[in-house]
C-alpha cells in the first residue's frame, strides 16, 4: 500500500514535534539529588520526579570517613565530597548521566578538615575552607575529573568557613567566622595560584557575629553574607571589574520572638534571583526574602519550619523546590515553593542517612 501526501506530511510533524520536544529545555532531563551523611559516612542518591513533587531513593554510596562538604564540576559530571575524620580527604565521584549513580574515580589528601570546598569555572581546581585549621588551600583536578596534590596551602583569620570564586574566575573569597571578615584574592586560573588582593579583607560587624556562607547574585552585583553566631544577612555590592565589596544592608534570618542561640546554617538564591533563602538550625526554620531587582536589597518574607537543625539546603533550577536537610531528624524536608511568593510550603519528608548536612542537586540529559 503505498503512503498518501497527507500521511507523510503528518508523519514528518510528529517526527519534527518529538525533536522539538527534546529539544527543549529540561523536557527530558533527570534531576538527581545527592545528600551527604557525616555520621552513616556515605551519600545518599535521589531522583527528583517535578511531575508527582516527590524524591525517589535511587542508592547509597559508604565513603568510609565523615562526609560533609561536596561540589559539583562545572560540567556536572563528578561530585567531590571532603571528609572531616582522618586520613582528610576529598573523593572524586563520577555522575552515570542515565542512572545517576556514583563511580568512585579516586582520593586525594585535603590539608586539614574542610568545611567547605568548590571548584573554580574552569574545574582544573579545587578551594578548600578549614574552620580547625584556619586555611584555606588549592588542590589540582585532573584532565579526567579526579582531585590531585594540594598545590597551595594559605593561613587565614581563624575558622575559615567558606570559598568561591567569582563568575569570572578573577577573584576568590573566604569567610573567616572566627576572624569576622571576608579575605580576597586574585586568582591565576592558568596556574591554579592564589595572590593576595587589595583591601585584602573585608570586615563584617559587629565583633563575634561568625560570618559563615555567602553567595553572589547572577549579575555579580551583589553577595549576599550569612552569619553563623548572630543570624544576620548581609548586602553588600559587589564590584566585579576590581572584586571589592561595600555593605548596603544588614537584616536578619530570626523568626521573630527568637529568645535562643542563633545558630545559622546556610543561604541560597532562588534561579531567577527573586528571592533569598537562609536556614537557622537552632529554630529549625527556613527565612525567605524578596530581591529587589535594582537594588538587591532585601525585604523578609517571614520564616517557615523545616527539618530539624537545617545545616544544608539546596533549590532546584527550576525554582520549584527547596530541599533542605534536618542535620538531627536525619530526613530531608521537600518543600514546594510558591510560584507567586516564593515563599516555601508544607514538605514532604524522605529518610536519608544520619546527620544529613549538605545537598547538592545536579540537571542530566
């Protein structure tokens, strides 16, 4: 029987509207969820499912010492996880793009006990923060993905607690919670070195007020700086041509009433910029704010609870889920966010393993 024009015009619609289909952004994408275990010394593998809001539990992975900080490479194909127990070390995992699962790919020595670590843009190199040793350092990252030597090891105020580069890869900077600043550095990425910057430090008032994490909106005109001993926010612009910052705003991640210890964890932007959210463990809740777009100032939202002692969270890329970790119920706390406010609502909750801290969430085709 031999096939009409009509048919065949048809036939190459559908067949033009499935490409379109994959072609589309994350129209056939997995989103994967990996969540670091200090206590149970693993990491839990998850499938996110945006469709039914649901996390699937996909594998767990033992890693033999206490796993805390991770990073993802730039093209989402190895996830580094440093561990805090003796012998310190980074573990270089490769990402299988169907299943998600982890391969371990290798080891390498850290210089001391990492709070947090992260790769620059190119992913040829590793920064290390440590809060016991009051360093931060740069490891080499092979051609095929795993974490080399330490290549360079800088002392620092006490309690370095965090490190990023910037988007353009020129400028790198670290809290110290103990020493109550931000040290800047000039960064070689040809070399993987480190120089001193100018002002080298930033101070963050008041005195004992621990900054701890912090991020840059996507424009690179503001960071936003989270501290640990008071809760506090901090805005302050950010000059990308020469990496200096200048505090514009100070406001606050406590639920009002607050009469406790503070004891912030961690802070992220939703994708599209519009809102801010902190976590502060000690009232086990999670802050949001709204950006404003031409000023990145913010304006609170108000507090939502969340899992117990939230020390980790991340967002989705497509703004609709915050995933946060409760470091002493030992469950993640799936939290749909409202596409008008922002704001983060009523979780689902998912066991993980003991003393979830940290929650990385990775896009694959």
């Amino acid at each position: 029987m031999t096939s009409t024009p009509r048919i065949r015009t048809r036939v190459a619609q559908l067949a033009l509207a499935a490409v379109a289909a994959l072609s589309t952004p994350g129209a056939w994408a997995a989103t994967w969820v990996y969540v670091a275990n200090a206590d149970s010394q693993d990491v839990s593998v998850l499938e996110l499912d945006r469709n039914t809001a649901t996390l699937k539990p996909v594998d767990t992975v033992p890693l033999g010492g206490t796993a805390m900080p991770m990073a993802v490479s730039p093209d989402k194909k190895v996830l580094y996880v440093a561990l805090r127990s003796q012998p310190f070390r980074v573990v270089s995992l490769a990402i299988d793009p169907v299943s998600g699962k982890l391969r371990k790919l290798g080891e390498a020595p850290l210089a001391d006990s990492m709070a947090n670590i992260d790769t620059d843009a190119t992913g040829r190199w590793l920064f290390a923060a440590s809060y016991p040793g009051h360093k931060i350092t740069v490891n080499s990252i092979g051609k095929d993905g795993a974490v080399g030597a330490v290549q360079q090891l800088i002392p620092t105020a006490p309690h370095a607690h965090a490190i990023h580069a910037d988007a353009a890869n020129r400028h790198v900077f670290a809290t110290s919670l103990g020493g109550d600043n931000l040290s800047a550095w000039r960064f070689d990425a040809e070399s993987g070195r480190l120089t001193a910057h100018e002002p080298a430090l930033t101070q963050v008032a008041p005195e004992k007020s621990g900054p701890r994490h912090f991020v840059w909106d996507s424009a690179q005109r503001t960071m936003y700086v989270l501290n640990e001993l008071d809760a506090a926010v901090h805005v302050m612009a950010y000059d990308k041509e020469r990496g200096t910052l200048r505090p514009v705003q100070r406001t606050t991640a406590l639920p009002a009433g607050f009469n406790g210890k503070p004891w912030a964890a961690d802070i992220h932007l939703s994708p599209d910029g519009r809102t801010l959210y902190a976590s502060e463990r000690t009232s086990s809740t999670l802050s949001s704010f709204r950006v404003d777009a031409a000023t990145g100032q913010l304006q609170p939202l108000g507090q939502v609870l969340t899992e117990k002692s939230p020390r980790g969270f991340a967002v989705d890329s497509s703004g609709r889920f915050l995933i946060a970790a409760g470091q002493e119920s030992h469950h993640l706390a799936l939290h749909p966010i409202d596409p008008a406010t922002g704001i983060p609502g009523t979780p689902t909750r998912v066991p993980v393993g003991k003393n979830p801290n940290w929650v990385e969430i990775v896009d694959l085709p």
